[in-house]
C-alpha cells in the first residue's frame, strides 16, 4: 500500500472517531476549506487530492498526534474496519476463493489478457570486483493482468519485478517481498513525496521511500528505528551512482 493511501485511510479514522464523522469539522481544525478535505476523498480521479509530507504533518500537529502518526502501516483491523464503514478504503486487492485459483508453470501459454512481467536482478560485473549493474533476470518472472497494469497507469513494457532484501521496509514489506516497479518513472521530476521507488545504489538494489530535498533527496525506511533517513546532495547522487529505476505500485508476500 502506498503511503498516500495509508495517509487518507488514518485521517478518515481520525474524522470518523474524533469529529463524528463531519468532514467539515475537521476541515475547521486544520484551517482548510470543506471542499479542500472533500478531494481527499472523493471518487473522482481527476479531482483526487494527496496529503503530501507538509500537509500530514501540519494536520498531525494541529490535531495532536504524534509526528508521523498518519504514516503508520494499517493493521489487519483498521483495514476491515475501513471496508465495513465504506469511507477512504486503500486500494487492496479483493480476497480470491480458492476455488478461482488456477496453478500454472513456464509451460503454460499465457491468456490474451495477461503478460510476463520480469525480475530485476544484481549482476556482478567482473569475477571477484565487488560491483554490480542492475539487469534483468533470464529466468523468474510473474504473470500480470493487463487490466491490472492499465489500472495504475503503467505500460506493460515498462512493468518490472523486485525482490525486497533486510528488514529495513518492515512492516509494510518484509524480507523476500515482491514489489512491481513503473521503469517508466525513473527521474526525479517523477517523485513523489513518501511513495516508494526501486533504487540502483552503485549497483547495490534498493527500495525506498523517497523525499526530493532542495539540495537533493531523502531515502526514508519504514523501520527508522534501525534505518535513519539517508540525505543526498546531487553531487552525492552523482559521486555515489544514485539513479531511481522506477515507482513501485504494487507489493506482495510469496512463501519460499
């Protein structure tokens, strides 16, 4: 789940616990116009607004909360309780019945409507050099509804795979969590304040949060009690290799 989905689903909470549920209430707390929190909500993409970093900070300090209280992962509970009363549900993907699902292998011919998504993977460059290149992968890759990859906007030759490696994304994604990344939004024009993009580190695979600074950027770990936020000048993304591969819009947990 990307962070502006957590960030609307916690202040819908905090409208619907603490203000009875009256948008305009709470608009009058965070001195903003009715209409202006409306678009947080609203089912119109078009019209569709985003808390950004300032905003979630600003609303967590004029309602009290502890700073990056609205960042925090969603449990299990807060999602049903976000589908049972209907208001600002993420964007989750509907529970399949066992009985819809259908094993597959390499062997099996792919359906009109899918396509193969591949892996990124690090590949070491020269025996015993310690460096890497991000490349694809010759043999893993996922299978992806076409409709899936239209619905987030991503063409499906720019659709890629990543394995998510430590413990430094937890607990939204664990070790061994597959993430898909848009290779289509890989300059810095494209960030998007605390979503998540797949990083090339000096060859070193990453995934991150990622902030744009005016001195360069920030790369942000859920579990910042282990992962302190990293600053980057643009000469530090220069000297270092730093090059963002592309927008993660989705997650998932594989057993292995």
């Amino acid at each position: 789940m990307e962070i502006k989905d957590i960030r609307r689903a916690r202040v819908r909470q905090i409208i619907d616990r603490d203000f009875g549920g009256k948008d305009a209430d709470f608009a009058a707390r965070v001195d903003k116009q009715p209409s202006y929190i409306s678009r947080l909500f609203t089912e119109k993409a078009e019209h569709l607004r985003n808390i950004g970093e300032k905003m979630a900070r600003d609303f967590e300090m004029k309602c009290g909360l502890e700073p990056g209280s609205l960042d925090r992962p969603l449990s299990e509970g807060d999602l049903k309780s976000a589908a049972i009363s209907g208001a600002a549900t993420p964007r989750i993907q509907p529970s399949v019945a066992m009985s819809d699902i259908q094993t597959w292998d390499d062997e099996t011919p792919l359906d009109d409507d899918e396509v193969y998504v591949p892996f990124l993977q690090e590949v070491e460059l020269a025996a015993g050099s310690g460096r890497f290149a991000i490349a694809e992968s010759d043999g893993s890759r996922l299978r992806f509804f076409k409709k899936d990859l239209r619905q987030n906007n991503v063409q499906f030759s720019n659709a890629k795979c990543v394995v998510v490696s430590g413990n430094s994304m937890l607990p939204v994604l664990r070790d061994g969590a597959t993430v898909g990344v848009n290779v289509g939004k890989n300059s810095l024009g494209d960030i998007v304040d605390g979503d998540m993009y797949a990083i090339n580190h000096n060859g070193q695979l990453r995934v991150k949060q990622v902030y744009r600074l005016p001195t360069g950027i920030r790369l942000r770990s859920f579990n910042r009690d282990e992962h302190p936020d990293e600053d980057y000048t643009f000469q530090e993304i220069q000297d270092q290799h730093i090059a963002i591969l592309g927008h993660v819009f989705w997650w998932a947990m594989y057993s292995r």
